[in-house]
C-alpha cells in the first residue's frame, strides 16, 4: 500500500503547489587576475613592476568611482555612503521603491567600506622570486539595486580595487513574476511568495524554465554597465553561484485549514527526520569521515515555529509563511557541498 501524499489527501483545502528559485547569489571573477598567480603574470608581460601593483590598481579605482557618479547623474540619484554597520539596505530600498515606483531602472546607489581580496607585493629572499600574495583589504564598494524588466529587483556589488569580485544578487520569484505577466497570468505576490495564482500548473512550467545560456547573457550586460573595467583586461566575467535557496510552497486556502494541521507536522518532521535522513535526501552518506555540522533545529520565531535540518552548509526548512503557504526550503550557501 502506497503512502498518501499531504498534499493529496489535503488537495480540496490547497489552493496550489509551487517550486521556484528563491535567493540566489552569484559570483564573478575576471579569470586571467582572478588569483595571485595570474595577476603575477599579468604584470611580468606588461612590464609592470611588482612592488608598483598599488599604483597600477588605482586608476582602475578611479574608473569605476566616475562610472558610479555618472549613473547616478543619468538616474538622478544620490549616491548614499553608508557608516552604520546597523543599516539594513533593504530598508532604504523599500523607501526608494515606494518613492519611485516598481518601474525597471536603478533604483538607489549605496557606497560602503568592507572588506575585500586583494594582493600584496613580496620579494622572497630565498628563491630571489618577486611576486603577489594573497591578501585581505578593505575598499570602498557600490551596491547597485535595480529592477531588471525580466529579473525584477537585483543587486550588483562592486569593489573598487582589483581584482574586483563581483557579487550579484536576484530571487526567483522576482524573475517567474515577470514571466507570469508576459503571458498574462494573474497572480498576487507578497514579499516573496506567490499567495494567489490564475494558473498554477502553466506557473510551475516556467517556473522550470530558468536558461542559464540567458542569464549569462543577463550577467554580462551588468557587468558592462556597473563595472566596465573589465574590458582593459581582455576577458569577460566568469559566473559562479555562489548561494541559493529553492523553495517549495504549498498554499491553502484559509490560514485555518494550515493552523489545523502545522503542530502536529512540525512536531512529527522534529521527531522522525535523523541525521542520516538528510543525508540520503542531498545524495550523501553520513560517516566518521564528514566534519560538518548535522542535525535538527525547531525554533519558536516571532512570525512562527520553524523547523531545520542541517548537514554542513546546506539546510532544509519548514515553516508556515503568512500562516498561509506551507512552505519548505532548501539552502545552499556552498556549492561545491555537491559533486558536479
């Protein structure tokens, strides 16, 4: 005898089951200066000297401070130097959108010193060899938030100093939101979940339909705009993802119907999901030899109890979204967790 899916012995109370990408994300890197080694090299076949890699780097900086100046003039923006480490940007960003409206465009630009790789010069006397090290800095960065017409609200960050890793940032929902209204499919979202759909089944269709060839193409043009640098090196931007998390929702119809059966899910899922469970659902196996973290976690939250199972840097949640949307969450925040 087959065991009963929830969602089909509770289908007439659910209105609609989603999977979908949530927050994602990505790196990129410039792959001939993207380590000491090749940076080394780079200077050698310039004849740049190693102990003058600071006065190499410093125009570079200077370039993309006036690219920054110059898109908050076309946009007619500020650009916002942030001091506080207490400052949550997305807070400011919701001010500006409510400001401007939802139309695709920049929104807000923020400058803000963190840290950041960078490469120091070194002479070693045993070998006679001159070259860069790795190293730890700090650099004024920009945070460009945008809406993207076909990825809605996003994020680029970049350091002002070389080898200038960048870090971008969109949400899934954002994307699908736009698809849905390309084909004219009404649908209601709320922070980042979708609360009603007019077609469930077409959603998930596109919602399975992410190209990657697309988003890179996606990628390269920010790059080209938020920082143009990279042309002087002769190569384009490597992408990698960096983190992501992919959620699936199951949405009922009434917040009764969730609140009727959520104690006694959450209290089952805490009580019969081990260690070695999870591991078999992210397609590992625990033994002596795994040195990361495993377990379960059920957290009493302000906005409700949550469930968490954990192996090493990757999570799966379960918690109710609105006391609405049964949702269940996967994040990554290491990639290379899975063999690919």
């Amino acid at each position: 005898m087959g065991v009963e899916l929830l969602t089909e012995r509770l289908k007439d109370q659910i209105a609609g089951v989603l999977g979908c990408w949530d927050r994602a994300l990505i790196f990129g890197t410039l792959p001939k200066i993207c380590y000491a080694e090749g940076m080394t090299a780079y200077l050698y076949a310039r004849q740049v000297r190693i102990f003058d890699y600071p006065k190499f780097a410093e125009p570079f900086r200077d370039q993309l401070r006036e690219n920054a100046e110059k898109l908050a003039t076309a946009h007619g923006i500020q650009i916002e130097f942030i001091r506080k480490r207490n400052v949550r940007k997305e807070d400011l960003v919701k001010q500006a959108l409510a400001k401007r409206g939802e139309h695709a465009g920049l929104v807000c630009i923020f400058s803000v010193m963190e840290p950041c790789s960078t490469y120091k010069p070194w002479h070693d006397k045993q070998t006679g060899k001159t070259y860069l090290r790795p190293d730890d800095g700090k650099c004024l960065h920009y945070y460009f938030y945008f809406i993207d017409e076909e990825l809605g609200l996003c994020y680029v960050r970049v350091p002002t100093w070389l080898p200038c890793r960048l870090q971008i940032y969109f949400n899934g929902h954002n994307w699908l939101a736009s698809g849905l209204r390309k084909q004219g499919i009404e649908y209601r979202l709320v922070d980042n979940a979708f609360v009603e759909l007019g077609d469930w089944q077409r959603a998930q269709q596109l919602a399975n339909g992410l190209e990657i060839k697309r988003l890179h193409g996606k990628l390269d043009q920010f790059a080209r705009t938020y920082c143009p640098i990279h042309r002087a090196f002769g190569v384009a931007y490597h992408w990698s993802v960096d983190q992501c998390e992919y959620a699936t929702d199951v949405v009922f119809k009434r917040q009764a119907d969730l609140a009727a059966i959520y104690g006694n899910l959450t209290r089952t899922a805490i009580h019969t999901v081990k260690p070695d469970n999870i591991a078999t659902f992210l397609g590992r196996k625990l033994s002596s030899q795994f040195e990361g973290e495993a377990g379960n976690r059920y957290n009493i939250r302000i906005e409700g109890t949550r469930i968490k199972h954990t192996m090493g840097p990757v999570s799966l949640k379960l918690y109710d979204k609105f006391s609405l949307i049964l949702r269940i969450e996967t994040t990554v925040n290491d990639l290379t967790f899975f063999k690919h």
